[in-house]
C-alpha cells in the first residue's frame, strides 16, 4: 500500500499494489483526490539505490498517470 500526504500531513490519497512478473497494477482506494476504484493502472517499475521508478504501461487516470510515471520515489518514516 502507498499513502500520499500533503505537506501539513494530510492524506490526500491511499493506493494498493499488486505486482505480477515485471509490471504493478495500482487501485486508488481512498482520499480526496483519488481515482476511480475501476480505473486500475499498470506500470513496469525498476528500483534502484534505494529508489521506485514507475514507467506507464496504461492507466485511465490522468492525474495519477501524471504524477507516478518517471519519477523516483523514496520511502519516508513519518515525524
């Protein structure tokens, strides 16, 4: 699972994950701002240094297209 927080630690969106082989299919589960629960996307994924790197395979999504697809991606331990 993923939780995306603003910057005064607000929730704005929960996801869940599912990796099959070499592709993450990514289901918006609750939050303001997220998708539809039907409108799964698929991603390949490499992690590096420590780093996720989502590349789109397709996705309904804009938004969520736009702010995953080829970017890194860190895990940070909450304050």
């Amino acid at each position: 699972s993923m939780t995306v927080s603003n910057s005064h630690g607000m929730t704005v969106v929960m996801s869940t994950f599912r990796i099959s082989n070499d592709s993450v299919t990514i289901n918006d589960v609750e939050g303001p701002i997220k998708c539809s629960p039907d409108d799964a996307g698929v991603y390949s994924y490499k992690i590096s240094a420590g780093k996720l790197i989502l590349h789109l395979i397709n996705d309904p999504c804009d938004g969520r297209a736009n702010t995953l697809s080829d970017k890194e991606w860190m895990i940070v331990k909450k304050q």
